[in-house]
C-alpha cells in the first residue's frame, strides 16, 4: 500500500502512526517501501503502567520498534505521549530528558474528549503548563524551535539546552489551533472528516472515478471545518454551537 501511495504524483511525504508493537521486524521494509517517518504512541516508559494503558503488548516491542526505525532511517521519529492527570504525569521529567539524551521527539498531547464526554475524561485532563513546570522544578533549561521536525502540524516545539531531540506541545484543549488547522481526515469507511471533534463527515464513495467531483468534494469539506472545536467550552460546562462525534479515535482511525 505504502508503495502504491508514493508512485502517485503529488504525494510528497508518507508518514506512519503507529502503537510500534510490530514495527521492529517491518521497520527497513517499510522504509524500501517508501515510507519517511513514523509517529509512535508511547503514553509510558513503566512496563506495568504500559499494560495498564495501552491493555495489550509489551513495552519493549514498541522500545525495539523504536531502534529499528532510527536503523532505517525512518525519521524523524515523533513520540505522541498523551498526559493524563493521576496517571503518567510523573513521566513528564522522564520524557523530557528522553528527548535530550537520544534524537526523538517527544509531542505531550492534551486527553481530549473525542467520542465521549465523561467523568474518565474531566477527571484526567491535563494542561499543558504543567509541561513547562515541571522542566522549571528540575532544572531543565529549554528554547523554542521556530521549525519544528517535518510534519510538525499544530506542534509548539521547543529543545532542552544542548539536546539532541525536541519536545513539543499541542493543546488542543486549553489553546485550541483550529485557525491554523489544515488537516482533513479520511477514515477507513471512506469518510473525510473536516474536524476530529464534531460529528460532519463527507462519504468519498459517489465521487470515486471522477477527480471533478473528488477535488469539489475536499473543497466542500474544507469550507465547512468548524472556526472551534470549543472543547474548552464543555471542559468549563457551557453549551456548544454543534454536535460532537459519538465515534472514539481508534472508530475514526487515530
């Protein structure tokens, strides 16, 4: 598939998210495939925290799966860590020296509450800031990064003082980037969602075979994304101009 997608002209760049569980022995393949870099979902560096999160695999697959894609050249190498109050905020200071000691880099991601707004997610939402205190307390002196690695998105980059990776932040919650926003989502069902958050989506299937009514249908999809997910709003209890997705991530693909 990989090498079907990057024959196609236009498509400039492949990218791969991915748990990493069965990355390691694919890892060179998919780089002759002609993929260029891989983001990796890693919420822990605790083996039984590992389980406990991610409720299936072993932590040092996605830790081997790590090094054969740095083996392969697959970069850079992003590390998506979803922060969750109660639960890995005591990693922050470990991912951040991570982040300096080895060329990865590590995107903290607020818990959003996409496909369901309960008392799970209120009670684990995490700011952001918490990030920067917690560099502040150990002594950790960083600098933003005008440019982040490719593929950067809506990432705010910054780099631990002479380390050899970087770390970012995206807040989708507390400090929304829904103007700066440029991305549209295709899910397995043939669905393009113009937001994660709400609940439009726009079947490509009567399209498929006219590349007229394809390129109208990706123009329709971008003039209807939202100005606001308004999460901050439901997180602060007031009412929303729209209606959320009932679909979890892992139902959308994500």
């Amino acid at each position: 598939m990989i090498a079907k997608l990057k024959s196609i002209e236009g498509i400039e760049e492949i990218s791969l998210t991915t748990n990493g569980l069965l990355l390691g022995p694919q890892a060179a393949e998919l780089k002759l495939a002609g993929l260029d870099r891989v983001n990796i979902s890693l919420d822990t560096l605790d083996s039984a925290r590992f389980r406990f999160i991610a409720r299936r695999g072993r932590l040092d697959k996605v830790l081997e799966g790590i090094e054969a894609a740095a083996r392969a050249g697959l970069g850079p190498i992003k590390l998506n860590c979803v922060l969750l109050k109660g639960v890995n905020e005591d990693e922050i200071g470990t991912f951040l020296r991570l982040s300096a000691d080895k060329p990865l880099h590590v995107r903290f991601i607020e818990y959003m509450p996409i496909g369901h707004d309960d008392a799970c997610w209120r009670d684990h939402y995490l700011p952001l800031t918490r990030v920067a205190e917690e560099a502040d307390r150990l002594g950790l002196a960083y600098e933003p990064l005008p440019e982040g690695p490719a593929g950067n998105g809506p990432s705010e980059n910054f780099r631990i003082a002479g380390g050899a990776g970087s770390f970012g932040l995206i807040h989708p919650v507390s400090n929304h980037f829904c103007a700066n926003c440029n991305r549209l989502r295709l899910t397995a069902e043939g669905d393009l969602k113009p937001c994660l958050y709400w609940v439009d989506e726009l079947s490509v299937r009567p399209a498929l075979g006219s590349p007229e009514a394809m390129r109208e249908l990706f123009m329709k999809a971008m003039r209807i994304k939202p100005e606001n997910h308004e999460m901050a709003a439901l997180l602060a209890g007031d009412a929303q101009s729209h209606v959320p997705t009932g679909r979890r991530m892992s139902q959308i693909g994500g």
